[in-house]
C-alpha cells in the first residue's frame, strides 16, 4: 500500500503542477481570476490531504483525508466545466485535466470503498 499512496500522491502533486499552469495561462479578466484561484485552492487540496492521510493517526482518519480529496476532485471539475464553457480556458488545454481529474475521482473513490470494505 505504501508504493501505491506513494504513486497517488506524485500523481497528484503533478496534476496540482498543470492546473497552476493552467491558470497562469488564463485572461487577465474578473471571472477568470475568480475561478481560477477557485480551481486553483480544490485542485492543490487534492494532494495536499492525500499527503496529510500518510500521517492519519486511525484508518478512519485516512479514510475522511481520502473522502476530502475525493470532494476538491469534484469541486475542480466544476471549476474546469465553467472555464471549458464560458470559453475562458481553450477545450485542447482544458479536457486532458477533466480527465485526469476523474481518473483522480476513481482512484479515490476505489480507496475509499476499498479502506470501508465495500469491496
């Protein structure tokens, strides 16, 4: 289990490092800057309470870091959906991060579900 959160946790350190980058490339306009430090704080939470569970003092304190990244995946893809539909964020630069958004989502739900012994 430990390579495996090792691998999350990477994974998610270098999705935080695209939607800053993301975000840096947006219009210097009011919505945009509002959404953008939006997605900015859900995505940068992901790997942040991933990182936090490695010292989870219970299982189930692991189990609710878990529960809270799954929620910051959530909240960026809507962050994302507005930026890809209000045209603020070009759909070629946009899409790969919605979808490695839901295969971070799947990840976690899997863990999660795993960590309850629902599976």
């Amino acid at each position: 289990m430990k390579k495996y959160n090792q691998t999350i946790q990477d994974r998610s350190y270098k999705y935080a490092l695209m939607i800053i980058k993301l975000v840096e490339k947006l219009p210097k306009d009011n919505a945009a800057n509002i959404i953008g430090k939006q997605l900015i704080r859900s995505a940068t939470s992901i790997g942040a309470n991933i990182a936090e569970a490695q010292s989870a003092s219970s299982r189930r304190d692991f189990t609710n870091f878990y529960n809270h990244s799954l929620k910051s995946s959530n909240e960026s893809k809507f962050w994302m959906k507005l930026l890809k539909d209000s045209e603020k964020a070009n759909k070629e630069d946009i899409m790969p991060l919605i979808n490695e958004t839901n295969e971070l989502a799947n990840i976690l739900a899997a863990s999660i579900l795993k960590l309850k012994g629902k599976v």
